[in-house]
C-alpha cells in the first residue's frame, strides 16, 4: 500500500492521505492513517509469539477519529463507518488478524489481501460473543431505520447557499 497520495472512496471527494508506519520488529507494528493532515484512525499491533514461536498472538486496538472520517466518508458507501464505535472496528479488524497470524506461522511475509468482504464479515459474525451479537443487531436495526441523509453533506449545501 502507498504511503501516502490522494484517495476518493466511491462515490466521495477526492482527499490526501498518508500511511505513517512504526515498527518494532517481532514486537509492534503502529498503523496511523492521516487524511488531510488529520489523524483518522490508529491501529496499535502488537505481537507475541506463544508455543516456543509455533504460534503467534496478535492483539489490536483501533482508534478512530470520527470528526476527522465523517467528511471524508460522506455520501459514500463506507459512511456508516464513521458512526461505528471502536470496539466494533476492532472486531471487524479480527479476520485480517487470524490471517496474518496464519502467515506468520506458516513462515511467509504478512499481507492483508486474500479475503473477500463477505468473508471476513462471516469470519468476524462467528467469533461475535450472544451480547456482541445483539449489539451488531440494534446497530444494524438503527442504520436499516434512521433517514438516508447526510447531515454533513447537507450544512455544506447550506453554505455554499445551494439548499436543494
């Protein structure tokens, strides 16, 4: 992945991102994605190798800035992405984990491809506790129920004196 550059998510403006990357080396790896100067989210890896290194626990906590990953979300299909709570980006974050827990195991270099969308919500959907679970269907229900509208887009309409 690049480092940094310009991003637009479907159907969104474009925005400049950077990727800031720390590393300590069979320890932790510190994920810190920038979108116009502004820190969006954080992912704290850590690593510790467990069974004499047969096998690797991996341990993340994502922090997301939702001021900062509401306007540049707006109007695209990730919007609701900026309303989600932390504990629900780090379990969404769980499949990406397990496979490269598996690449580390098996002696390859770690990447994040190899699992589609719906894999890895299927993935995540097991590995959810009965109270997690619930919680995932109230959210689900308030997202199917509240009104299509997005309040950003709109007081940037009202600004620039467009109120259609």
């Amino acid at each position: 992945m690049r480092q940094s550059g310009t991003t637009s998510f479907e159907g969104g403006t474009p925005v400049p991102f950077e990727l800031h990357v720390e590393r300590t080396l069979d320890q932790k790896l510190v994920l810190t994605l920038l979108f116009d100067g502004k820190q969006g989210a954080e992912a704290d890896i850590d690593f510790s190798p467990r069974d004499g290194g047969a096998s690797t626990l991996i341990a993340t906590r994502i922090h997301a800035d939702r001021s900062v990953l509401r306007p540049v979300l707006a109007g695209t299909s990730k919007a609701r992405l900026a309303y989600a709570p932390d504990w629900m980006l780090n379990l969404t974050f769980k499949p990406v984990l397990q496979q490269l827990a598996t690449q580390i195991e098996q002696g390859q270099t770690a990447s994040f491809d190899g699992l589609s969308e719906g894999e890895a919500e299927a993935r995540w959907e097991s590995n959810l506790t009965t109270e997690q679970r619930e919680e995932v269907s109230q959210y689900q229900q308030y997202e199917a129920t509240r009104p299509a509208v997005d309040p950003d887009a709109d007081a940037r309409r009202y600004e620039s004196g467009n109120s259609n």
